[in-house]
C-alpha cells in the first residue's frame, strides 16, 4: 500500500428526482471505491458525509443500554479503540432514513421473539450484523496501520473491500426491494439466534469478529447472534449450528464456546459463490448460482471439499485468542480442544446456572 493519497473522484448525480435505475449498484460501488475509503465518503453510499460524528458502529441505543461507551475493540493491527469513537462517516439520508428504521426495529427484540422466530426476523438481524461488520472494516479500511509511516497505508486494504460487494448490497435493501434467491437458505447468509441467560460474572455483552471469514458473534442482553457472510454455507451444513443449539436458552460463556466454534468454522471455508445480478427502477434481484470451490481438493466421494478439515488443536488456539471463559479447561493434555461445556456424552446440552 504505497499509493499516495487521492481525493474522490467527483460524485455523479444521485440526487432523488435523477436517480438511475440502477442507483444501487452504482451507489454500492461508489462507497467500495478505495479513493471514497480513503477521502472518509459515506460508507453505504460513498456521498459526502455529513459533517457530525458519523455513524455509531455499535449502535447508541446498545451502549446506552449496556454502559459500552468505553469498551475497546481490537483492531487487526492490535490497537483498541474505544467504541464511542468507534465511528464510520455516514451521509445525512443514509444515517437517518436507511439506518434508522433497522436499529429501531432490532432494539425492541428480546428473548422471547426467538421463540416466535420467523425468516422476516433472521432476514432483518442478518442485515443489521452485516452492518455492524461492514462499519469495522470500513474503519479498519480507513485508519492507517500506523501513524508515523503513512506510506505502510490502512490497517486493512481498501481495494480489498470489494469482497464485501455481497454484505453491502444487504445492506442497500434498505434503500430499494432487494430480491435475493439463495441456493441453500432463506437468506444469503449464515445467522443463529440464541437466547441467553443472566449471569453479571460474565457481563451482559461480549462482540467477536473475525475479519477474514467474515463472521461476527454478538450477545446482549437475553439475545445472542451469530452471523457469517458466507453465502449461507453454513447454515447448509448444520440447520441449527453447532451442536443443533440456535434457539435455545444458553449461558454466557456456552455462548461464548459456540461463538468461537463459528469463528474456526469460518476460517475453514474452501468455496464462495458465484452470483449474477439485475436492477431496476423498483427491484435489485440477486441470484446465487453456484458454489465455486477455492482449493478445488476433492473429498472422498469425489466431491469439493466447501470447509477444510476441522482441527481440534486449531480449535484450541482459536479457543484461547477469543479468550472463552476458562478456555484452558477445554483443551486436553495434548493440546487439543477436545472438551466442551455446549453438550454432554449423550449430545445432550448441558445447562449452566449462574
Ligand atoms: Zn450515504
């Protein structure tokens, strides 16, 4: 990342009365634009931002109601930064008309909507996931990796953020009917919902990312979330996550063993999907066609391997960088994650009182 730095190329006429017909694709690749990154656009349209604080990545109304303001998240280059600044540019429409509907209608959920789950629901978390894990990486996108050497460039490269064209199309459904057909799932994507158990040892809150595969874990509250922008592959594989667990009542730290569980398995996947895509004036349709291998290993039945094999001493390591709660008592004499606190012998799920 040697590239010295450019302003924006000039906005084309997006205003509301001249809006082409394909205004979202358009507006989707303005805001991946790495020079738009980098000149700190709005990050769901590539607009000139407003001239305020931007938009919370996490949402204001989760750290008013969870006193998060001075939580740190890490950064991929090892800093931590403060979620109250934790803070993307965002556009005056994009912040309060497109955003604003999703946060308020998420802000109401509680435990009890997960027994009553429908698809409108997965489809509206899911989208609200991918926002929040679309803000991280535009802010990693657009902080430099370090102060003193502008040269080494951003934390994360900004022509990179062209990976997550399928994220950020969710996230234009706000703005026009997104049609999505999908080949395995509902939904374009990976999402588990749990509710949780109370137990103030472990906090009301904990968020874990993992970049790379695109996953985000997220508990609240009496609400536990699990997301991955992996085209729903996931999902294809276990219906109800590990251990056949999404929907039930989980404590913290179960939570918490499960949430680095999907992060491993993230990192493992070996296939993305290709796509096609079509827009007009009222509807962006988007049809998943295939799954593309990466490796293109073939499995024993002759098949594409879609996950790379699971590995209990990678499980370990992956266990101990997301610091689950009493990791170490998981792992076996010879370094593998061979416990588990989600089921007994029996695959039962075990249950944890405070
Ligand atoms: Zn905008």
């Amino acid at each position: 990342m040697n590239k010295p730095l450019k302003l924006a190329k000039p906005m084309p006429d997006l205003s509301k009365d001249r809006l082409p017909a394909d205004y979202v694709l358009r507006l989707t690749k303005r805001a991946l634009e790495p020079n738009n990154i980098i000149a700190r656009q709005c990050f769901l349209c590539g607009a000139q931002p407003t001239s305020g604080k931007g938009e919370h990545v996490i949402p204001k109304w989760l750290q008013k109601r969870f006193n998060l303001w001075d939580s740190k998240l890490g950064l991929l280059n090892g800093s931590l930064l403060p979620y109250r600044n934790l803070r993307v540019p965002a556009c005056a429409t994009c912040n309060g008309e497109v955003l604003g509907k999703t946060e308020n209608y998420v802000s109401k959920l509680s435990a009890e909507s997960i027994l009553e789950w429908s698809t409108d629901n997965s489809y509206e978390v899911g989208r609200w996931m991918a926002k929040i894990l679309v803000g991280i990486l535009y802010k990693e996108a657009s902080l430099l990796n370090d102060q003193r050497q502008p040269a080494l460039g951003a934390i994360f490269p900004p022509d990179a953020m062209g990976e997550m064209i399928m994220l950020h199309l969710l996230l234009q459904s706000w703005r026009k009917l997104v049609h999505f057909s999908a080949i395995h799932t509902q939904h374009p994507f990976t999402l588990y919902v749990y509710s949780l158990s109370e137990d103030i040892q472990y906090g009301s809150f904990n968020l874990s990312t993992n970049i790379f595969g695109k996953s985000i874990c997220m508990r609240f509250g009496d609400l536990g979330f699990a997301f991955v922008g992996d085209g729903g592959l996931q999902h294809e594989m276990a219906d109800l996550g590990p251990y056949n667990l999404a929907r039930q009542q989980l404590h913290p730290i179960q939570f918490d063993e499960l949430a680095a569980r999907i992060h491993y398995k993230s990192s493992l996947r070996d296939a993305t999907h290709r796509y096609i895509n079509a827009e007009d004036a009222d509807t962006f349709r988007f049809q998943q066609m295939a799954v593309i291998p990466y490796t293109k290993t073939k499995l024993p039945d002759g098949s594409d391997q879609v996950f790379k094999p699971w590995s209990l001493k990678q499980l370990a390591g992956v266990f101990e960088i997301y610091e689950v709660p009493g990791f170490e008592y998981l792992i076996d004499e010879a370094g593998e994650a061979a416990f588990t606190r989600l089921v007994n012998e029996n695959g039962q799920k075990i249950s944890i009182k405070a």
